[in-house]
C-alpha cells in the first residue's frame, strides 16, 4: 500500500477520533499530552514517520475557523454562561 499524504493522515487521524468512545477535548485551555498521545498512536499505526527538526517551523494556523461550531459545541457565550 501507498505511503497516506499529509491530508489524507490529517483526515483519517480525524475520523478516528470521531469513532472513540470516550470524547477528547482539544483546547487551549486542557492539557497537551492526551492530544499529543492520540498522534503518536495513530502515527505508530500507520506507520508514518517521526517529526522532522524544526518541522514547525513550516507550519501555518489558519487565522479563522473556516466552519461554524457544531450545534452541540456552543461556546461559553452562546450557552448562557459567563465569560
């Protein structure tokens, strides 16, 4: 089998997560490791490579969520609660 590109590991790594049990919270606000293990099992099951040095250095953030939050994901203020 074909090694997976880029975003065809970004979009398995995310349907994987939506198949979980038990839900993952990834936020600025909830520790790193969970998010950071989740990676690396799924990494380690595909067989992906390791990190390159300085890898983030190549790396952009979209500036905007490019989709509005799930109807059950409202935010604090959407929900009614302080900010």
């Amino acid at each position: 089998m074909d090694k997976l590109s880029a975003s065809e590991a970004l979009f398995g790594f995310a349907a994987w997560l939506t198949s979980l049990e038990m839900p993952v919270t990834f936020s600025s606000h909830h520790e790193a490791g969970t998010a950071a293990q989740l990676v690396g099992e799924f990494c380690k099951a595909n067989n992906l490579a390791e990190p390159r040095d300085f890898w983030h250095l190549n790396l952009v953030h979209p500036t905007s969520r490019p989709t509005p939050l799930a109807p059950d994901t409202a935010s604090p203020i959407e929900a009614g609660e302080p900010s």
